[in-house]
C-alpha cells in the first residue's frame, strides 16, 4: 500500500457517497442534500456553490470519478447528452467521439427516440454518427413505457459501484493518466498528511502504512514467524496491509457504514 494506493482509496469512498445520492433518492442523507445544494437538478448536473460545505465539495469530487467510469443505462433518455455522457454500451468505446453537427450540440439522447413509437430514430441517427457507433446505439433496447435514466458501474457484475472496484478502476486511470512524476505526486499526498487535524499517532499510522511497515500476517508469514498468513476476519484472504485495512469485506463493511458521519462533521 503506497501514497497513491491511498489517495484511489479516498477517492473511492468519496465516490461510494455520491452513489448514494445518485441511486437512494429516499435516505435521510439525499433529503438533506438535495434541498440545499441541487434542488432543481440532478447531482450529476450540479455545480460547487459559494455555500458549499466541506462535505459537499468532497462529494463532487467523488461524483466526478463516478462519472469517469459510470455508464448511462437508457431509460427515456432525457437526462444524458449525446456528445459528452457516457452511454454506448462499450467498455472501451463509451462516448460517441463523431463529430458533432451544429444544432446539435445540445442534443440529448430522447431526441434520438421516436416518442410515440418509442423506436430509434433510424434515419437521424444515421445521418449523425459513424457506421459503428450506428450498431451500438441501435444495439440498445427501449423499453415501451418512458422510465427514468440510470447511472450503472460496469467493472461490477451488479451494476453497483463498490469501493473495492472503484479503487481499482482509478488506479488504472491514474497510471494512464500519470500526468506528472509519481515523486511529485507521493509529495503532495504526503503533504496532504500532514496538514490533516488529527493526533500524531494517526499521522504516525498512515507513515507506517505508505511505507509497508505494519506487522501484517503476510510479512510476518515471510519472515516465517507465523506458519500461515491467512486473515483472521474473514478467512478468506492473505492478510497484506491492504486486505486487512480497506480490502477485508469485514472491515469494509465497518468504513461504509461509518464514512458519511466523518465526512458531514469534518473538524
Ligand atoms: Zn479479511
């Protein structure tokens, strides 16, 4: 587990919170948000305001990493744009990349459906995109009756974001990405740290963490004090300081549970 390791994981459980919003539209914690800080649109539409608490910019910045990697699921298409949503059903092709017509800069995928005989517009959507992204959209089933637009995660057999895939989808991204040196970058976490309002033995802790140097079953096993390195919780897994701090599904468990008291009462 390392600095970057770390940061991925943060952001996966700032992402954790604003799926929440996205999908459980009658929990306390989406009745408390909406009103104030995206009463009249979705969350995926809203903007940091002046009134913007720490809480609410720590989940936009979850919100943007879903949206990253999430893919729309049509229902009547109202609320995804052609050009910059993700919603071709394709891993690696997901946003239409033709070239936009003007006039359609707009345009969202309803108007690509015939509303009353909930059909693709076949000839429109000919005349707008490249033959292959022509077989995606077409590719898609309507449903009869208009229902509501979805967010789905597609590295999760459920559709569910988890923190687990999250954090293992934006490891990938960030290596891809690797914009600057990864020095530079395990400063900045560093720095990150270290200006946190907490004791020092929690500053302490997460060193040893970056560092790989907490006891764990597993370094223990190979410097052949123990004679297996199996965890102890959950049976299931060797425990590596990943494992045993974010990854076992007991402690997982535990942090999600207990994440948005954190991040609503930050001190
Ligand atoms: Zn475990």
């Amino acid at each position: 587990m390392g600095f970057k390791d770390l940061a991925n994981f943060n952001d996966a459980l700032l992402a954790k919170q604003a799926w929440r919003l996205l999908h459980n539209k009658n929990s306390l914690f989406y009745r408390v948000f909406k009103p104030k800080f995206f009463p009249d649109f979705s969350i995926s539409e809203a903007t940091e305001s002046t009134s913007g608490s720490h809480a609410w910019r720590s989940i936009l910045v979850g919100r943007d990493e879903i949206l990253l990697g999430a893919r729309w699921r049509d229902g009547c298409g109202e609320s995804i744009t052609v050009w910059n949503d993700a919603w071709l059903p394709s891993l690696e092709h997901p946003k239409i990349l033709s070239q936009v017509i003007p006039g359609f800069e707009d345009a969202k995928v309803s108007d690509l459906i015939n509303p009353t005989s909930r059909r693709w517009a076949t000839d429109l959507i000919h005349g707008l995109f490249h033959p292959d992204e022509v077989d995606l959209i077409l590719s898609i089933s309507l449903s009869h009756l208009p229902t509501e637009d979805k967010v789905i995660w597609p590295f999760n057999s459920s559709g569910v974001f988890s923190i687990k895939s999250g954090t293992k989808f934006l490891k990938k991204e960030t290596n891809l990405l690797a914009p600057r040196s990864s020095q530079a970058q395990d400063n900045d976490i560093w720095k990150r740290i270290w200006r946190l309002s907490v004791p020092n033995k929690v500053r302490n802790f997460l060193w040893r963490d970056c560092h790989n140097t907490i006891p764990v079953k597993q370094s223990l096993w190979k410097r052949k004090l123990l004679s297996d390195d199996i965890c102890e919780q959950c049976r299931s897994s060797s425990e590596t300081i990943f494992h045993a701090l974010w990854e076992c599904p007991k402690i997982a468990e535990c942090l999600e549970q207990n994440f948005t008291i954190l991040k609503l009462n930050p001190t």
